[in-house]
C-alpha cells in the first residue's frame, strides 16, 4: 500500500507538502541533497507522502483516512525506522504533519511511540546583527569548512564536526560543493561550529554545536554569526528552527539577526533502545 520513491522521483509529492515548506528539509530532500527514506500511497498520482531525514525528523502530509495506508506506515516505522535509529543512537524523533487531521492517526502512524506534543519556533532572518570579527578573542580564529579542514585528524574535537556532516549529507565533497560552514578554533582545538544541515537554492538551514568544555563564552555567538554574514554576501536565506525550551538557542539566533519567530508544535518522542529493543 506505500512504494518507495527513489532520487528522481520524489517531485510529485512537493504540493503535498507546501504547508510544511518552512522546514527547509521537505526541499533539500526531494531535490537530493539530504538522503532519506521517502514514500507514497501511489508513485504516479501520491495522495499521501512521508520522509524520514535520517535523523531527527519524520514528515506526513495529505489524506491521511485510508488506514490500510496509515498502517503500512507504522509498519514501516516500527519494522524500520526505529531498529535504524537505535542502531545509530539517535536520541529522539519527531514528527511533523499536515493537515492537522493526522492527530488523530498517531497510534497507527508511529505505532507504539506514545509521543507527546511539543512547541518548536521558526525564525525569519533580518540581517546580521554581530561583528564577529571585532568579537573574534585573541588565540581564537575561525576556518571555513572544506575537504582539507575535515581530513584533518590532527584536529582535536575534529570527529564530531565530521559526524555532523555526514549525517545530513550524503558526502563530504557534496556539502563542499553545495553547502557551506564554520568552525571556531583555539589553536588546533576545535572550539564550536555551524554548517548548512539542509540546502535548496539559495535557502540554508543551520545547525550548531560547541564542545561541552567551552560553552557559555559567546563562541557558539561568533561562528553562527559567520554563517548569517556569508549568506547576506551571497543573498543566500538562511533559517533557524529550534525547541521552544531551547533558551541558548533562542538567544543566539535573536542576537545574530532572526526576528519573528513563528510557533508550530510537532509529535516528539525518544528513541528508547529498552523500550524498542534490536
């Protein structure tokens, strides 16, 4: 009752999905830049569609009151998703839907998830709002990321950075073709960074991280800021989703440039291995 849609085929389902288009993710996954698993009730006319990222974020949006179809996918999420997510230690999923009819498909949909529902922001940039440069501390510099900075293993804290863009790309070339980051450094410890986790056209979502041992100085500040100051150069978009409890995330993108945070609530849930056991 689902098929599968491979690269290439996933164009069809993009109207499905057009209330859910301020999560940058829907169009970075159909137009291939971020691997996932993507499926339809039907390949050539879908009246439903759903995308897992591979990652955090699981996607639902059309007709959602043909069960035969709702229960394919909770098979699929419980034969499939879970076991890979908790293969690969992700710590929780979410899921995003539309039209809001689909609250009361949960207990088909994500069979066994029991998941509560929970506020996230979107914000709209304005324009950059901190002169890193000026900010940057002595000892401190700040690196693009590209082929030669990631190979580097004699980076300290260099993994988790690679880890990043592996996870939300399907290569490291590809996101040094087509995506873009920064990194903080002291010396050869890598200190905070920021990178595009989704692209489409000139549109770039981000995502951050500083090393626990450095947290709360401002670095997390500084590269974010070097990523919004690039995309006002390049008249690239760039956009910034986050927990509605997230208060360090909230005040940096505040702090950087975006303005007008829009509400919305997803289904969220943690991937539990005691309780989803391989």
């Amino acid at each position: 009752m689902i098929y599968e849609l491979k690269e290439g085929e996933r164009g069809c389902i993009r109207p499905l999905f057009e209330r859910l288009r301020y999560n940058l993710v829907i169009d970075s996954v159909i137009d291939g830049n971020t691997p996932a698993w993507v499926y339809a009730d039907d390949p050539d006319e879908p009246g439903t569609a759903w995308m897992w990222n591979r990652q955090d974020a699981i996607l639902l949006a059309g007709y959602g009151d043909d069960d035969r179809v709702n229960e394919a996918l909770g098979a699929l999420f419980a034969g499939k998703v879970i076991p890979d997510a908790v293969r690969r230690h992700i710590p929780d999923l979410s899921l995003h839907y539309s039209p809001q009819s689909w609250q009361g498909k949960t207990d088909l949909v994500l069979r066994g998830a029991h998941p509560v529902k929970t506020a996230r922001r979107y914000y709209t940039f304005r324009q950059p709002a901190v002169d890193w440069r000026a900010q940057l501390p002595p000892s401190y510099r700040m690196e693009r990321l590209d082929e030669a900075f990631l190979g580097n293993a004699g980076l300290q804290h260099i993994r988790p950075v690679v880890g990043w863009v592996r996870s939300f790309w399907h290569s490291i070339p590809d996101f040094v073709d087509r995506g873009f980051g920064f990194c903080l450094l002291r010396g050869d410890v890598v200190v905070s960074w920021c990178l595009s986790v989704y692209v489409s056209g000139k549109h770039y979502e981000l995502g951050l991280a500083t090393v626990p041992d450095f947290r709360n100085r401002g670095f997390a500040t500084l590269v974010a800021a070097a990523c919004v100051d690039l995309c006002a150069t390049k008249h690239w978009t760039p956009h910034w989703h986050c927990w509605e409890d997230n208060l360090p995330s909230i005040v940096i993108a505040e702090k950087i440039g975006f303005d007008q945070p829009t509400n919305y609530e997803v289904f969220r849930f943690p991937v539990d291995a005691e309780r989803w056991p391989e």
